[in-house]
C-alpha cells in the first residue's frame, strides 16, 4: 500500500532576512516573524510561536518588561528589558543564564506585542500579568538553569 505524505521542509533564513522586518517597522508597519532559538523560553517556543512586532516610537522610556526588536552585534533579537545603565537599554533573554546586552535607545526597532502559539492562543505582551510573570522569572534567575531543564523536560520541548 502507498501512503502519499506531504512533507513540510523547513528553511532556515539567515539573520539578515530580518533586516526587511526591521525597514518594514521603520516604514510603520507591523510584521510577523517566526521565532527560532530558545533565548526567549519559557516566553517563547523556537519554530512554534510567530510574534508579532510593532515599531517603538524612537525615543521616551521603554516600558517595564517589555521584549523590544533591536540589533545587537550585527544581529536582530528579541529580548526582555531589564533596565538602564546610563544611556544603555539593558536586554536579557528570558532562556539566557548570564550575557546582557547593551542597546542604545536608538537602536530599538520594535516591541513585541502578541506572542501566537501553536495552539491558537494569543498571549498580548502589554498584559500586566504577563509582565509581571517576565519580572517574577527574571527574579528566579539563579535558578534558571535548573528550572529551564525541568520545564523542557516537562514540556516535551
């Protein structure tokens, strides 16, 4: 018997595909992207979750938590603002342990808005519980390598 399977071939695009969503949000645009890398889990699932970006008004603070679209180093990120240090944003991602990123206000692009996951729910990132939630992890910091491992392991990531 013969089965016919369609299969889905997944392409990965270098980092400077993401320099057409950075000139799309700097025309005023909205974009979606679908996240890969696991610097943003628990928050985010690599290859499962599409975020959607919206462009940052160019100067005035950062709202507390938010996860801004920047260029660090050549490469465009999602990360949690943690803070400032002087004239420095201050970027983390939520599945990294220790490197902080420092990002010149003008450098942020976007801010993330809504987090679409596989399973059809829409987390909004101006919700104040979500917020919340990223503040109380960055907290657990210490811990986070341990608690990382438990969470992919109960996930089935």
């Amino acid at each position: 018997m013969l089965h016919n399977f369609r299969l889905m071939r997944r392409i990965t695009l270098p980092n400077r595909f993401l320099e057409e969503a950075a000139q799309a949000l700097a025309r005023g645009e909205t974009v979606k992207i679908q996240i890969t890398g696991d610097s943003m889990y628990p928050f985010i699932r690599s290859g499962k979750d599409t975020v959607e970006i919206v462009p940052c008004p160019p100067d005035g603070e950062l709202p507390a938590w938010c996860c801004p679209f920047y260029q660090w180093e050549g490469k465009y990120m999602i990360h949690r603002y943690i803070g400032r240090e002087g004239d420095d944003c201050l970027m983390l991602g939520d599945g990294n342990l220790a490197r902080i990123e420092r990002v010149r206000r003008d450098e942020i692009i976007g801010l993330l808005s809504r987090i679409h996951h596989a399973d059809g729910t829409v987390q909004d990132c101006t919700d104040a519980r979500w917020l919340r939630r990223a503040r109380w992890w960055h907290r657990l910091r210490p811990l986070r390598r341990w608690l990382l491992a438990f969470l992919k392991r109960v996930a089935k990531y």
